[in-house]
C-alpha cells in the first residue's frame, strides 16, 4: 500500500512511519522538520521538508491512504500564533483534501482531539454528545474535522479522537501530562501538581499507531468518528502512579493554571475490534528506562511550546 503521512516528522509520525516500512508499505511523509528529523533513510520512504499549502507542487501519486497528523498540537501551542493554528490545520486540511480527489485517494484517517468535547458532565463521553470547543485549539480541531468531513461522500472518512498520548518516541514530547509529570520526577524529583483533580484521558502511543493501521483495511462500512482513549486519570492519581515508579515528591498546588477536565468513552472503537495493548505505566517505565539509559535526554526542540514560540519569533525578525 502507498501511505501519504502528514506530520511524519512529529511525536507520532516519527514511531508510526518505521512501523508501516517495517509492513512493506511505501510512505511519502510531509513534514515542516520544526522539531527535527528523526525519520532514518529508507529505499520506501520519500521525504518533503514543506507545509501542506505547496502539496500540489509535490511528485506524489497512487496514493491509497492518507493518514493526517499534520496539527499544531495543543492548547498552549495553538495560542503562540493564532493564524498558524488556522493555517496549519483547517486551511492546509483543505488544500490536502482538494488533492485527495484530484488523485482519487481512497481514505483519509485525520486525526482530530478527544478535547473537541469540552467540559462534559456525563460519565460517558461518546461520539454522540454534542462539541463544545472551550479554546481555540479545540475550535481549530472541530472547523478542521468538518472539512474532512465534507468530502465524505468522495472518500472514506475515518476520524479519530484521541485522547492524550503517552510514551517515549525519538521526537520526545514534554508538552502532555504524562511525559511530562515523568520526566519532571526523573530529573528534578519532583513533580508539581496544578490543582490535581483534572482528568485527563490518556493513551499509549504504541496503542496510537496500531490504531492507525487498524483503520488501513478496514472495511468502508465502519467509516466514521471513533474516540480513542482507555484510561481517563486525574493528574494527582497520575502523579501517585508516577511516584510508585520514579520515587519524587510531589507538590500540589492549590489554584488550577489548566481547569480543563474531561473524559471520553471508547467503546464504539471496542466493538468493532480493536484492544489496547498498553498503559499509562508501561508509558512511565519506557521513558524511566530510556533516560537511564540515555537516549532521551533534555532536547530544547521536546519542549513544543518553547521552541515553537522561538521558532517563530527567529520567522518575524
């Protein structure tokens, strides 16, 4: 199968594309490289260093998959500059579908955010209730998966939900809760807690890319809207599962700096077969162990707000 990832540079990508190579698959990867190359060569591998506005410039054809990871990734992030929130998501998606059926792609898997949901009070956040977007990243996410959307009728539409990933990958990031509550306890010892009764759902990145290929060949009948997301955790009981692994303290703070809290139910994605095979704590052992051993260390390109807000400015002067 020839696979078009965008993003194939980020967290994801980087773990996701070496997977598909290793399945025989040829992938073409489209990546801005902001946060570094990490994609080793590969005779089935084509790399474009670009954004997805120029993707009709590119040499790509016969493509029977796109998956779309390409994002500014997450609130922080998506406020450093609001227009490239835009651009980069429901602009450049817009550009990628009008390609899409210009070549006649087959499916297109985007990922979107659990967070679209907003604050819900129902214990069981599924596919059905209602999205109530509390921040411009999540408002960018819901614009983004009905541009997706729209072209349903001229090719497959899976849309994926995740919830907050977790795990080591080559391009590291410590810009989401478990990542960065363990790597905190590694290097500091301690972990601070901003208010603490947050929930957060949470994912493994290994579960993440399985997820991915699970939707490469499954039949058009289950196209649609799938959440993807097992463990819902408040960031204090995060906190303990961390301290049991890396002993650290740990410092509550009583005012919330992040009030978001939400959940979501994967149930829909249960029923039609797919099983996560990983945890929250093999996510907490994985990165404990690659920093003991030294392959992750404290790169200023993991730290995705920072280095995005330098980044940027370096683009102004």
């Amino acid at each position: 199968m020839k696979i078009l990832v965008t993003g194939g540079n980020g967290y994801i990508g980087n773990k996701l594309i070496p997977k598909l190579l290793s399945e025989k698959h040829k992938v073409y990867s489209i990546d801005t490289d902001w946060f570094g190359n990490h994609l080793k060569k590969n005779k089935n591998l084509i790399k474009f260093k670009t954004n997805l506005n120029n993707i009709n410039e590119l040499k790509i054809n016969k493509i029977d998959c796109i998956i779309h990871l390409a994002s500014i990734s997450n609130d922080p992030m998506s406020e450093v500059d609001k227009n490239l929130s835009w651009e980069a998501s429901a602009l450049g998606t817009v550009q990628l579908m009008n390609f899409a059926i210009k070549k006649k792609i087959k499916r297109i898997i985007y990922a979107s955010s659990g967070s679209v949901y907003g604050i819900k009070k129902e214990k069981e956040v599924t596919e059905k209730l209602s999205l109530t977007p509390i921040s411009l990243y999540n408002k960018v996410k819901m614009v983004t998966e009905r541009v997706v959307l729209s072209y349903k009728k001229q090719i497959e539409v899976f849309i994926i939900r995740p919830a907050t990933v977790c795990g080591f990958s080559r391009r590291m990031r410590f810009d989401v809760s478990v990542n960065a509550l363990t790597f905190s306890a590694l290097k500091n010892k301690i972990i601070n807690v901003n208010g603490g009764n947050q929930i957060r759902p949470n994912i493994h990145i290994e579960d993440m890319i399985n997820l991915y290929i699970f939707f490469l060949t499954k039949p058009k009948k289950y196209a649609g809207i799938y959440n993807a997301g097992f463990e819902n955790l408040s960031i204090f009981n995060l906190a303990k599962k961390i301290q049991k692994i890396v002993p650290c303290k740990i410092v509550v703070k009583k005012e919330s700096f992040d009030p978001r809290s939400y959940r979501i139910s994967s149930k829909k994605l249960l029923k039609i077969g797919f099983k996560p095979a990983f945890t929250v704590e093999d996510a907490i052992y994985e990165i404990k162990n690659a920093f003991q051993k030294g392959i992750l260390k404290d790169n200023p390109r993991f730290h995705s707000i920072k280095w995005l807000k330098l980044i940027h400015l370096k683009k102004k002067i």
